[in-house]
C-alpha cells in the first residue's frame, strides 16, 4: 500500500475516525475527571545540617570539639546524604503514620506493611546547595468528587511532610542524646579513676617531700616538667577520645584513624623527651635520684589535674547535650495543602490519550481496508 493510498483512505473515512476519537477522548476526560483516583503531592524544604557541627577529624580536636561532635564528623554533603537516610527509615515511617493514623486511612493493621506503603509514597531529593526537599503521594479513591475526599487528602499530604519534617528532628535529637549519655557515662568512669590517681600521686609527693625536705629543681628541669606534662596530658586526652569513639564508630572511620595518628605521633615525641637530650630540653634519666623522683612526681601530678579538669569540663558538656531539648532540623518552607493536583494531568493525559486513540483507529482503518481489498482481488480472481 504506497503512501498516497495510505492518505486517501484516511481522508476518506476522516469523519468516521474524528467522531470515534472525539467519543474516546471524550469517555477519557470524563474517567479521569470523575472517576480516576486523584494524588496530592506537597513538598517541605529541610536546610543542611549546620557545618560548623560537623568538623572532621584533627580539625574538630584543634577546635575542642566535643566527644558526640566527633561521633557525627564527616563532610556536610555526608550529612545530608544521613538526613535523607533517615527520612527513608522505617522508624520515621512508623512515627509519621502513629502521628497521622495512617493505619485506617489504608485500611491496614500492620505497622510495617503501611510503612512501606508509604515510603513507596516518599520522594526525597538533595539539591547540590544541600537543601533536602521532601513530598508524600497521597491519593484518594475512586469518585474522588462524589466522596468528597479531595479537602482531606490535600491537608494529609502536607501533615505527612511536614510530619516527616519532625520524625527526621525526633530521631535525630534522640540519637545525639543517646551518644551524649554513652560519652557521659564513659567519662564518669575515667573521672572516677583519674581521681583514684591524683590522690594517689598527690599523696605520695607530699611523703616524699615530707621525708626528704625540699628538693630544688632547677629552672630548666622545671620548664621540661611543664613542657612534658602538656605532651602527656594530651597523650591521656587522646586515648580517652579514642576510648570514647571504639564503640560507636568503624575502625576505618577517618575522625578515629586521625585520632590514632595523632596518639602515635604524641606517644613518639613523649619517648624521645625521656631518652634523647639532643632536641628535648633535658634528659631526665641522667639526673640525681632524688631530683629524677621529684620530677616524676610533679609531672604526674600536674598531668593528672590538667586531665582531671578536662574531664570534668567535657562531663558537664555532655550532660548538658543530654539533657537540652533545642529542634536540631530547620524547615525552609513547610509544607502546605496544594492547589492543583499532581495526578492526573488532566489536559496532558486528555491529549496525549486523543492522539495514541487517532493513530489507533487509523491503523485499524488501513488493516481493515486492506482486508477488504485482499477479499475483493480473490473474488475476481475465482
């Protein structure tokens, strides 16, 4: 059949094909107009977490940052990529749908199975600004006009963002607080004991110099006293961070590898004061006896006061963590009840439904009229 026959009997059953068109396109409208399930998509805007939080590895100790602080180190898109994780959690799922009694709006009994309804439902998407933008499809059923469910499920797609909004801050506070607890407790431990060695080092130096008198140091053993007892105190403050993050994080996490980086270098240059004199101010091992006891002593004491002071300051912090209730999520825009459905596009689907219905009974215009001129050439033929 040549190209020309092809236009010739379409124009000639051009108005047979127009009317059935027009029929169908108009059956569409009306099914998606009346009786399709109509979907309401309203969407939040979640800012990134907050950088200055965030610092990694050698960078937050130099900062002084906190224990917890260090248990959710790593780079801000990371961050980000985490809230989103969590978001896509079946505990914020279950949250949101204890929030909104989504159990009878879907007619389920089962926590998990709505759960995963509704992250089906979910859309999550990070802008490269990091900004988190958040949507749940939320449809009715059918005759959405006739069961006057529209008002309803426009108001429930945006409580549902928005209540994923506060599952997302919920969870997230939860596990900070949790963190800080288990770093409370694990500094309550070495607090106890590193009190049982102050007493213990201060008592020992005031026999020592209640039984030998006053012992005189010199000025330069006195300034490497000082100068060892910092390089120690640091030493004992990195091994407590490190105690601290063992059970929390991986042991390829790249704030713990720095960290024990750092306690290698430490430990290195501490050794190398105590045994080569020839870039560390003194050798102690060469001096007196006595002078070699009561250098021990002072250094040990002053370490463990400085210890001691900075693990109190860091128990009160993390106490405090523990127990503030500040929002740790800010929403950029909430979401609201949306003015124009989502699905179905009415119009798109209308006209792209009227073009696929045209094409199609052209096709069955041409299979049919080729039938018939096939059926009329055999019957000549006889």
């Amino acid at each position: 059949m040549s190209y020309h026959e092809i236009i010739n009997i379409i124009l000639t059953h051009k108005v047979r094909i127009l009317k059935i068109t027009a029929l169908a396109v108009l059956f569409l409208f009306l099914i998606l107009l009346l009786v399709y399930p109509v979907t309401y998509r309203s969407k939040v805007t979640i800012l990134p977490p907050d950088e200055d939080n965030h610092l990694s590895g050698v960078e937050s100790l130099l900062g002084g940052q906190d224990f917890s602080d260090l248990l959710m180190s790593g780079s801000p898109t990371a961050n980000s990529q985490l809230y989103t994780e969590i978001l896509k959690s079946r505990s914020a799922a279950i949250y949101v749908i204890n929030k909104n009694d989504l159990l009878k709006f879907y007619n389920m009994n089962n926590e998990v199975k709505a759960a995963e309804k509704l992250d089906n439902n979910l859309n999550v998407e990070v802008s490269k600004e990091r900004i988190i933008s958040l949507s749940v499809d939320v449809s009715s059923s059918l005759f959405p006009l006739f069961t006057g469910q529209i008002d309803k499920v426009k108001n429930l797609s945006a409580n549902l963002s928005n209540s994923f909004a506060e599952a997302l801050d919920s969870l997230n506070r939860e596990k900070l607080i949790s963190k800080a607890k288990k770093t409370r407790e694990f500094i309550e431990v070495q607090l106890v004991q590193t009190k049982a060695n102050l007493d213990s080092v201060e008592n020992e130096l005031m026999k020592f110099q209640e039984k030998n008198k006053t012992v005189s140091l010199p000025q330069q053993v006195n300034a490497a006293i000082d100068a060892a007892a910092g390089i120690r105190t640091e030493i004992v403050k990195t091994e407590i961070e490190i105690g601290g993050l063992e059970n929390n994080l991986r042991s390829n996490n790249r704030a713990l590898l720095s960290l024990k980086n750092k306690l290698a270098q430490l430990k290195e240059q501490y050794a190398k004061m105590e045994i080569d004199n020839q870039d560390y101010l003194l050798n102690f091992k060469n001096m007196p006896e006595l002078g070699k006891r009561l250098t021990d002593l002072l250094r040990e004491v002053k370490i463990q006061n400085e210890v001691y002071s900075m693990l109190q300051q860091q128990y009160y912090k993390e106490k405090i963590q523990e127990n503030k209730d500040v929002p740790t999520v800010q929403v950029l825009d909430a979401a609201i009840p949306p003015l124009k459905a989502s699905s179905p596009r009415l119009i798109f689907a209308t006209v792209t439904g009227g073009i696929s219905i045209f094409i199609m009974m052209c096709i069955f215009t041409l299979m049919k009229e080729r039938k018939i001129f096939i059926y009329r050439n055999n019957v000549k033929e006889e």
